[in-house]
C-alpha cells in the first residue's frame, strides 16, 4: 500500500513577498511546487525533482513516447557534451569565441586536453554529426525520425518562474531526416499533427502561432503556447485575415497582407512557449555533409526538420493555467497519483471498525481501469480528515475519498471530485463505480486523436 507518511515530500511554507535562496517566487506554478513539496531550489535556476513530481513527469514522458511512436520516430539519448567544434562548423558559434555571437546563453567546459565542450541546450550538431558519420545513407532508410527526452543547459542571466525558465530543464527534441523538401514538409505537417493530438490531450488551452526561425535557421516555424499573464512571449492575432504569430514576427507577416494593410484589428495576448517546430532543410546537413545516396546513385545533402517540447515546462505551465492560487490542478494525464484515500483518525472510536474499509477500498481500485498504482492512502492519522483533504485538494489529486465515522458498515463514503467541484456520500459499491466513471471519462479524453477546434487556432502561414 502506499502510504504518504512514507512520502519524501518536504513542504516550505513561503511568506509573501519572499525569497527562497536568492530567487524571488515569480509564478503561481513554483510557489505551489515549493509550498506541496513537489521541487526543491538546489541553486540559482536549478531545482530537485521531488518523487512526486518525478511522477508526474514520468507520466509526461511516458505521453510523449505514445505520440512520438504513433508518427513512426526511434528513441535515442545522444551525449549531453557536444563538440564546439560541430557549432563552429554549424555557424552558431565563433571561431575565436564560444561566447560570443549567438552563443551567449551557452554553457561550455573545458576538458584537459584543452577541448572545448558544449552542455547542450539543443541537439541539432550533435545529431547531423552521427548522420554524417555514415553518410551517404540509402535513400531506402528514409523518412528517419529520431527523438530523444534528455536533460538540456542553458546559462539564463535571469532564470525565473520556477521550472519555466531555468538553467537546467528536461526536453523532448525530434530530429527528422528526409530525402527531398517535399517530403520534408510532409513530415513537418504530421509531426505537427501529432503535437495538436497530445496537446488536446492535457486538456490544457493552447494555441499554435507563426514563429520566428531566429538563430536556429531554416524556412518554416510553429510555437505552441498555453495562455498565461505570465507568459513572456507576446503573441498577435489579425482578426480579419487570420495571422497569428508571436510579435518577433508579425510586423513581418502583416507586411506581406494585403487585407489587414493599416486597418487595426489585432487581438494581443501573452503565452508560455511549450514546443516549437522547424523547417531547418540543409541548414545544418549541408555543412556537416549529411547525405543520402539518392536512385540515381548520387549523393545529396538530407531536409531536416526539429520539434521540441519543454517537458519540465509543460508540467509547470499546465499547473500555472489551471491551479488557483491555493490549490494546484493538473491535467488529468499528469497528476501523481489519481486516486487519495484519508483514513480515520487515531484514537477516535471508528478507527477500529473502518481501517479495514481503507485496505479493501485500496485493493478494489486497483482492479478499476485505469487506476492500477494510481492510489496512495493519506495515513497520517495523527492529523484531523479535514486537515488531510485540505492537504489532499493542495497537491490536486482528483480524487478523493474519506473513510470516516459515517464508513464504519460500509453505507456512506465521502467522495471528492475536483474534476467536476463536486463531493457525494455514496455507500461502498456506488464510490468503486463513481470513480471507475469519473476516470473513465478522463481516459476517453486523454486518447482523442483530434485537436479541439475551441481552443487550438492553427495558422499554417
């Protein structure tokens, strides 16, 4: 049974205005983490992971995964250190300086030999490179999409937010190589389909804009955003001819319209960057000389494309849109445990009679679909069950249910259902088919293939 009196979850009540270890709390998300125990400050923009985040995380992963195999990519974990001279050769570094330039936010070391070695904060060198190693490669072995969920460095002057902008976070990034550009942007638009369907299925209000290819090159780029009033991109939608981009870009964009030519119809909001998608083409292939061997028997450079997701972020960003400021709210697919049964309390007169209902209701569940492993029983009998469903509501576990004095024969369980803001007491029986219901419904959303037209506006310019 898994208990939270056995749970490494260290709280930290946070007065207001406070600073923890030199970082002011700037969001809603890293005061709740810190507050529930989910993470911990290690550093300046560095965080531990704590098991019950490492939970939730791993059922991000483990989401991810199911997305990334359903479009045909192969995981992979490539070195953490990568040549600086594969940036150099890329461009996105200086000869004289790995600092200088577009660089600046790179972190670097210096092995004893005296090479240079850059901490990843993205991986696009360091996979052309093991294309070119074997290059040319049959044009049979194409479309090739390899992914990997690593963790990436990023030496941030000010990091903030919490996990949102940190100097070390955990990412997904997809590399795709294909023969030719068509091909090329039919992967991007699959890809990117597959993005709308895991997106859709956190249920978490998104949108797909426009971006800005920046340093990163190439000829096509997508953001997908959650809405936030702390989110730092600047986002901008023409509500007559539909462009929707982030505001790096949309001067651009709206220069090229004729429809919406001096007239003022823009709509501004602020957004959290969650993924971003590129066309790069032979930005990094052509001068690492990855190739493919192509019918004709001769050798061209790959089309490349990159889409990233920012896994840490993504469960930041969820709980910073759907948590109030005391309670956190995941989406159903991340929350830690789905399930939190509170016992009764020590020494009061049912205790006897209705612990064995915790141990039955325990091992019933486990047979729900869908809630195998997804409980955890909250038996900290030396504190009140008010006391213990407060703390159950603060970490957000949807379900909750309290075997009290009412439990003692089986007729009448408290159930809390944060999905719906509702609490019923139901007898033994209806509270084992109300949750199998409540979590059935749950499922049924996580496994939609479709974007949800209301809230993910998608602009292919």
């Amino acid at each position: 049974m898994k208990r939270i009196s056995k749970l490494f979850q260290p709280s930290l009540i946070i007065p207001k205005n406070a600073v923890v270890k030199n970082q002011d709390i700037t969001s809603k998300s890293q005061r709740l983490m810190l507050e529930n125990g989910l993470i911990r400050q290690a550093g300046n923009g560095t965080f531990h992971l704590l098991p019950l985040l490492q939970r939730s995380l791993q059922k991000a992963v483990n989401l991810i995964d199911h997305h990334m195999e359903m479009v045909g990519a192969q995981k992979l974990t490539l070195p953490l250190l990568t040549s600086a001279e594969l940036w150099k050769k890329s461009g996105r570094i200086g000869e004289d300086s790995t600092r200088g330039g577009t660089a600046t936010e790179l972190l670097q070391t210096t092995d004893r030999h005296g090479k240079v070695q850059i901490l990843g904060p993205t991986h696009e060198e360091s996979v052309t490179s093991l294309l070119a190693a074997i290059a040319p490669v049959s044009y049979r072995q194409f479309p090739l999409r390899l992914y990997q969920i690593s963790t990436k460095f990023r030496d941030e002057m000010k990091p903030r937010f919490g996990l949102m902008r940190a100097k070390e976070f955990l990412m997904k990034d997809l590399y795709t190589f294909d023969v030719d550009i068509g091909k090329c942007r039919e992967t991007y638009e699959e890809v990117n389909e597959a993005y709308n369907r895991l997106f859709s299925a956190l249920e978490v209000p998104f949108i797909k804009v426009s971006g800005d290819c920046g340093t990163m090159g190439g000829s096509l780029s997508h953001e997908y955003h959650f809405l936030s009033d702390v989110g730092e991109d600047a986002l901008v939608r023409c509500s007559r001819c539909g462009i929707h981009s982030n505001e790096e870009l949309f001067q651009t964009l709206s220069k090229q319209c004729k429809i919406c030519t001096g007239i003022e119809t823009y709509d501004r909001q602020t957004g959290i960057e969650i993924a971003h998608a590129f066309v790069l083409e032979d930005r990094y292939t052509k001068v690492l000389a990855a190739t493919c061997l192509q019918p004709n028997g001769k050798p061209t450079s790959l089309q490349m494309g990159c889409f990233g997701i920012g896994v840490t972020r993504l469960i930041a960003a969820s709980i910073e849109v759907l948590s109030s400021n005391k309670e956190i709210r995941w989406p159903s697919a991340l929350a830690p445990y789905r399930v939190c049964i509170v016992s009764p309390k020590a020494g009061s007169k049912e205790e006897p009679l209705s612990l064995p209902w915790v141990e039955r209701l325990y091992h019933d569940l486990q047979t729900v679909k869908g809630c195998e492993g997804e409980v955890i029983v909250d038996d900290r009998s030396q504190l009140t069950i008010g006391k213990r469903v407060l703390d159950a509501r603060k970490i957000g576990y949807p379900v909750i249910v309290v075997v009290g004095s009412k439990s003692v024969h089986g007729d009448a369980f408290e159930l809390h259902n944060l999905f719906a803001g509702t609490e019923q007491n139901l007898s033994y029986n209806d509270t084992l088919s109300t949750i199998a219901t409540i979590l059935s419904k749950q499922n049924s959303m996580q496994h939609k293939t479709q974007s949800y037209e209301k809230t993910a506006l998608v602009n292919e310019n």
